[in-house]
C-alpha cells in the first residue's frame, strides 16, 4: 500500500496536502503553553478589578492612601508606644512636675533633667509640652484619632439615612417622591455652618441631662451632638444623588424584568439598584469624610467641638492661639495634620471617581 | 418662567421662616432662662421683667410676638450689653459686608483669571501649577489659613500690625477668605472654559477668521462664566460662615465675631438674632444667583 502511495503522481493543480513532506510529531496535540500563546482575549476582568487596577495606575491617589494609612498607624500604635496620656500631667518620681510647661520639641524639664542625671529613663516630648503639662505629641495623636472617627462616623451616618431616604423617594416616585424631595430641598436651602453650630449649642444643653449615666456620657455630649448635627443636615446631598441614580436605572429592562417575575420592591432596591448605583455612593462616601473633618475642626476651633480635656486637631490649633508668639510649633503640628487628612481623602476621592465611575470613562 | 420664579420664592420663604422657628424654639428649649444669672434678682423683680419681655407667656404666643417684631425689624435687646440688637447687627454688618466684599471680589477675580490662564495654557507648566496650588488651597481650613498667616505676616515678619482698628489690616482677612473660593473658581473656570472652547461654534470663528482673542474672550470666556454664576450663591455662603472664625482671629468687629462673642457669652437674643439674619441674607443670595444663571443663559428652560 505504501509502495502504491508513492508512486501516487499527484496532479499538479491538486490543492490536495502532501503528507510526506511533514513528521508525525508535528500533528502532536498542542501543549498548555503553546495554547497559551493563541489566547488574544486578556482575562475577564469584574468591574470592581477594573477599576482597581485604574486607581493603582493613579500616583496621587496612591499616595494619598499611603499617608492615610500611615497617619491611622500612628494613631493605633502611637499611644502605646508613647508612655504618656492625652489629660495626664507630666510627673517624675510620682510627683507632678510643674517644670514641664510649654517645653520645646525634644527638650526636658528641669526635674526630668535632674531624674536623667540620677539614672532614668525617660520617653523624650517629641513636641514638648503644652500650658498644662501634658505631652503635646500624645494629644495630636489623640486629636487625630477623634478627628477621623468623627469624620468616618458622621460620613456612615449620612450614608444609611441618604441611601434609605433616597431609595425610597426614588423608588416610590409620585406625588411620596414630591413631598420627600420639597423636604429635601428645604433642608438642602438652610445655611448648614450657621445650623450646625446653632443646633451643636442647643443640643450640648438639652442633651446633657439626658445621657446622663448611660454608656453615652463616656462620649461627651458635643460628641453627641455633632453626630445628631450630622444626621439631621448633612444627608440632604447624598439622598438627592441616590434618587437621581434611582430614577435611571429604574427605566432599565433588567428591572422590568425581575419585576415581571414577582420579585418584590425591596428585593429590586437590594440587589439590582443599590449594587448598580454603588461607585457614585462609594465616591461622594469618600468626599464626605473630608468636608465632616473640616465640618468638626471648625467646630472645635470655634470651642463647640468635642469636649475637653479630650483634644481634637481643632481645639488644638484653637489653643495654640493663645501662646502664637512663643510657641508657633504648636499651631503648625496640628493645622499639617489637618491639611494632610483632608487633602489625602480628597485626592483619594477624586482618584476613585476617576477610576470607578463609568461615566468619566473615555 | 413666572411660575419658576414664584415657586422658588415661595421655597425661599418657607426656608426662612424655618429657620426663625428652629432657631427660635431651639433657644427657648435650653434650660435657664435670661434672669437666671447669679446675681438673680428678686422673685417680684424677675416677674416683673417677665412680663415686660412677654417671658410669661406660652412660648407659641412668644414666638408669635418674636415674628411680629422681627417683621418690623425688631431683633430685641442683647442680654450682655443691653444695647437694641437692630443696631449692633446694622453696625457690625457695614464691616462684614465690606470684608466679604472684598473678599469675593477677589476669589471671583483672581479665580476667573487663573482658570482661564490654565485651560489657555492645558497640560503646560502653568496649568499643572495652578491645578496643583488650587488643589492645595482646597485642603487649608480658613481659620487654620487665617492663624498662619497671622503668625507669619504679622508676628514673625511685623509687615502687619497684629490689632488695629482701621481698615488698612484687611489685606490678610481677605486672603484668609478668599483663597478657598479663589481654588473652587479656578477649577470651575478652567472646566467650564475647556468644555466652551470644545464647542463647535468656537471651531466655526476661528475658521471664519476670528482674531484669537476674540474668540476667547467673546466666544470662550463668556460662555464659560455661566456655570459660575450658579457658584456665587454656595461661595457667599461659605464667605459669610468663614467670616465667623477670621473676624474672630484678625479681631475685626464684624457680624462674625458677634455671633461667636453671642456663643461664648451665652447671650442667646444675638445668636438667634444674626443666625436669623444671616441665614436669610444667605437665602436670599441663592436665589437671586439662580435666578440669574437661568437669565443669564437662554437656553436653560424652566421646569
């Protein structure tokens, strides 16, 4: 048979292949590798991996997480390293040492000194003192940390009553969706600094008997108040916002369709409209933790803010005012702090928006 | 148009009369009265000075009269000073109107040209500096701005005196003011002058011929200030609030610094006093500014 093959002339028009001029091995399955090497398609991407891999390629914003991150750190770590507290008055030897005022950065008092020359160890003031004796660096520590957990706090608070009254307003429509939104643009139209402060006076006063020996007093009630200021005002911006994202994506064929099939109004918000609508919330999310920042420190400047002796980075810069000429270090510690919060987050907000929102896309 | 107009005075209206009622309730809810003080007088004194201040009264009926007076321009008596408080507002607010003033002036100013010098010049040295300085701006509190400044220019450098009462101290209010509404200015100049001078109609002059800087004053810039207009409304708002802390740091005895003297002192007739006067004046403000922005532009419709 062999033999008859070639001996086989083949016709020279023929398209038919000539076998022989290939080795069997050739006809081999192909390997993993070589398989690999045909794919064109890179691998399937989510949304939520896309968008990741714009925000890595964003230098500010990357940076501005790694500040973020190493401001938290500081404020986790920082007070147990630091053997001192944020109300504790500097002693040596168990006796309180009234030496310690106003000391410079890196300096001891003149008892600290004399307890050094006899042998002991002391943690040094990394930015001394204040007119109380207390070492400054524990309470810019401890500013920053109350001034981040008002700034994320209040942030979540808006979040759940936007995304609640929003939801709703937008999805019932109608004349609920008229009235909800006339309520809406009332509050949106009240001056918000004058309000805060106004109701961050009258609630100090109203609440305090209130949560008296309850497990919110240990808060302080300006704490409180703030929070309350927070909800009552700040949520205005991000309803409206979730109710815009509601109304379009309400027309879309996905909803007509899980409404088709019995699903209820409750179930289409939760799993159809809310994850859809996710990145602009997450975006005006991570721009309010700046503005509430900004919102507390005033606040606090204006001495409205949190309650003392606990510092806020505010109440801080406030302080500071009093000794400007002789201690300018201690009004420039807490206002760079500040600034490096607030313009970490914005960076980070605006580098989100351009990484998750689909709209900006080119 | 009418109707637009008329509704959004009507919003207007409500707003301010919630405003006077929150203020107003929130005040009567603080325990502690005005006479309660330490050097309280005695129980037939004190009715009697109920009495003459309607204190003895149902608070809806005090609310009542409260409106009556204010409506006739009436803010009562601050319980520090004794003085009418109409006339500590009228005084004070000669100078906050003059510092805001200034100060918006100058945000609006310097914010227009620097837009514009950035969207001219995109993605060159001068477009990053500004978008970077502009960046930096928005992240410096006032009152942090205000305190620096201060402890720079009058403290270290003495180029200022640190109190005086005459009007030539308002160089450093003003920069205080008006650096974070000058940064918002710039972006949005530079947006919106990007975005105008994408527009087809700028295409068609300067194919026609157009000398390039008409195009970009006439066709460009004129186009690009409507979305600022809509601006105005929020940036006198932030001035007037700003004004609180700065009036307060640079000692200038403006509005600002009575409400936050008002505070302090617990004089309650004055907070609600400039609360309520502020808060209208910032009202009214966002409504004129939106009412221009859809005059302005023709192309707005009313809904």
């Amino acid at each position: 048979m062999a033999d008859k093959n070639n001996d086989f002339k083949k016709n020279p028009f023929s398209l038919q292949v000539d076998l022989s001029r290939f080795s069997p091995s050739q006809f081999d399955l192909a390997t993993e590798e070589e398989k690999a090497q045909q794919e064109v398609m890179s691998e399937s991407t989510t949304f939520f991996k896309d968008g990741m891999r714009r925000l890595k390629k964003n230098p500010l914003a990357m940076m501005s997480i790694v500040v973020l991150v190493l401001i938290v750190l500081a404020c986790v770590v920082g007070p147990m390293v630091v053997p001192y507290g944020y109300e504790e008055m500097i002693s040596v030897n168990g006796r309180r040492d009234k030496t310690a005022k106003n000391l410079m950065p890196f300096t001891w008092s003149k008892n600290e000194q004399k307890a050094i020359d006899e042998g002991q160890k002391l943690f040094p003031h990394i930015l001394g003192t204040d007119e109380q004796c207390r070492d400054y660096f524990v309470r810019i520590l401890y500013g920053t940390r109350v001034s981040l957990a008002v700034g994320l706090f209040a942030s979540i608070i808006v979040l759940i009553i936007g995304l609640l009254y929003g939801s709703v307003a937008g999805y019932a429509g109608g004349r609920v969706d008229l009235i909800m939104m006339r309520i809406v643009d009332i509050i949106y139209s009240l001056p918000d600094m004058l309000m805060v402060i106004l109701l961050s006076v009258i609630m100090k006063e109203t609440l305090a008997p209130l949560i008296q020996n309850t497990v919110l007093a240990g808060l302080g009630v300006n704490m409180i108040s703030l929070f309350l200021v927070f909800a009552l005002l700040y949520w205005v911006s991000m309803a409206r916002l979730v109710r815009g994202q509601i109304l379009t994506i309400k027309e879309n064929e996905y909803i007509l369709a899980a409404r088709s099939i019995g699903a209820k109004p409750a179930r289409i918000i939760r799993q159809h409209i809310i994850p859809n609508c996710l990145s602009v919330i997450i975006i005006s999310t991570a721009l309010q933790v700046p503005s509430a920042i900004f919102t507390e420190s005033f606040l606090s400047f204006l001495g409205m803010g949190v309650q003392a002796p606990m510092p806020s980075l505010g109440s801080l810069a406030n302080a500071a005012r009093s000794g400007l000429q002789s201690y300018p270090h201690k009004l420039v510690f807490p206002a760079v702090v500040i600034c490096l919060i607030v313009l970490s987050f914005n960076l980070l907000g605006d580098g989100l928006r351009d990484a998750f929102d689909p709209k900006l896309r080119r | 148009m009418a109707k637009y107009v008329v509704k959004r005075i009507l919003l207007a209206i409500v707003t301010v009369f919630i405003i006077c009622a929150i203020t107003f309730f929130g005040m009567n809810a603080i325990p502690g009265g005005p006479f309660d003080s330490e050097k309280a007088p005695s129980p037939e004194v004190k009715a009697v000075l109920m009495e003459r201040y309607n204190l003895d009264k149902p608070v809806i009926v005090q609310f009542g009269l409260y409106l009556k007076n204010l409506a006739h321009g009436d803010f009562g008596v601050s319980l520090k000073t004794g003085r009418d408080i109409m006339k500590t507002i009228s005084e004070s607010f000669a100078v906050s109107a003059k510092l805001g003033g200034m100060a918006a002036a100058v945000a609006l100013a310097c914010g227009i040209v620097f837009g514009s010098i950035a969207a001219l010049n995109r993605n060159k040295w001068p477009d990053r500096l500004i978008v970077f300085l502009s960046t930096l701006a928005t992240a410096v509190p006032s009152f942090v701005l205000a305190t620096l400044l201060l402890l720079v220019f009058c403290i270290q450098l003495g180029w200022f005196p640190v109190f005086s009462t005459d009007s030539q101290n308002y160089v450093l209010p003003v920069i205080a003011l008006s650096l974070y509404p000058m940064a918002y200015t710039t972006r949005l100049t530079k947006t919106s002058m990007l975005d105008a001078l994408g527009q087809d109609y700028v295409r068609t002059a300067r194919a026609k011929g157009v000398a390039p800087v008409k195009v970009i004053f006439k066709h460009g810039l004129r186009n690009a200030l409507i979305p600022v207009i809509t601006y105005a409304g929020p940036m006198i708002a932030y001035i007037l609030t700003g004004s609180l802390v700065v009036e307060n740091i640079f000692t200038i005895g403006g509005l600002g610094s009575k409400f936050v003297t008002g505070i302090t002192n617990r004089d309650y007739p004055m907070v609600m006093a400039t609360t309520i006067f502020l808060a209208t004046l910032m009202v009214v403000m966002n409504l004129i500014c939106d009412l221009v922005y859809k005059l302005v532009d023709p192309r707005i419709t009313f809904d």
